[in-house]
C-alpha cells in the first residue's frame, strides 16, 4: 500500500463522514413538530371585539413557551365571553417560533350562558383549531385578528 492510495481513501472516508453529517442535520432541520397550546380567554363585543388572555403551547420535541393572547376586532356583534379551558391544535410546523403572531379569524357566532367554541385561524405558516368550553353570550358577524406573542 502506497503513501498517495492510503491518503486518497483518508480523504474518501473524510468526505464520507462530512456528507452523511450533513444529510443527518438535513433530515433534522426538515423534522415538523407538533404543538397544542391551552389557554384562557375572556372579552366582550359591541361592534368592536377584544379579548385578552394567556395560555401555553407544548410541542412533542419538549419545548414549550408561556403565551399572551389578544383578540381583536370589528363587526356587528355584541357580547361577553370567557373561556377557561381552550385547547387548540396547531398544524405541524419546523420550530415553536413559527406559531408566534397574528391568525385571521372571521366567522357568525351565536351562544347563551354555558357555550362552546370552535374556531380555525391561519397565519400564513400555520393553521390553529381552537376549542373551548366556556360561559357568557354572544350574537353577531366578525371578523378579527388573534394574535399569540411570547409572555
């Protein structure tokens, strides 16, 4: 075995074990995760929506993250609500930062006392189902903007 044959299969070894490093932490950075945020809402509507709340969102990689939550928006609606116990579900997405920001939400909604909600949002990245169970009345058509940032 020659100096210059013994080099060349150091260097095919080499190149070996960079490519197969690299197509690992390719098929790493192209993993989805997926996440569930819980949460508590509460607002109120006349013609004009707001709702404030917090929740946290988890993901099966481990992570999670403490959320704010605002709703906010116009229509012709009236009403108070309160939701204590909102699950919602997130579409699979590459990194937990990707849920953060605003979804668009429009919809009818009508609901007296013990009420539930189900709604589907969408912020270009990501789909939000959102479900809860929760008290208060409403009655109208909106349209508004629910927004989830870091607490």
């Amino acid at each position: 075995m020659d100096a210059q044959g013994s080099i060349c299969r150091r260097a095919l070894a080499a190149a070996l074990v960079l490519g197969l490093a690299g197509a690992v932490s390719q098929v790493a950075a192209q993993k989805k995760i997926d996440c569930e945020l819980k949460y508590r809402l509460a607002g109120w509507s006349a013609f004009y929506k707001t709702a404030n709340g917090e929740g946290t969102i988890t993901c099966d990689n481990g992570q999670s993250m403490r959320v704010a939550l605002t709703l906010k928006g116009g229509g012709v609606t009236f009403g108070k609500t309160k939701i204590d116990d909102g699950r919602g579900k997130f579409s699979e997405v590459s990194n937990i930062n990707d849920l953060l920001g605003g979804y668009a939400e429009a919809g009818a909604e009508a609901g007296a006392v013990k009420s539930t909600e189900a709604k589907v949002l969408t912020n270009g990245t990501a789909t939000l189902a959102l479900a809860g169970k929760g008290e208060g009345w409403s009655i109208g058509i909106s349209g508004a903007k629910f927004t989830i940032r870091r607490k």
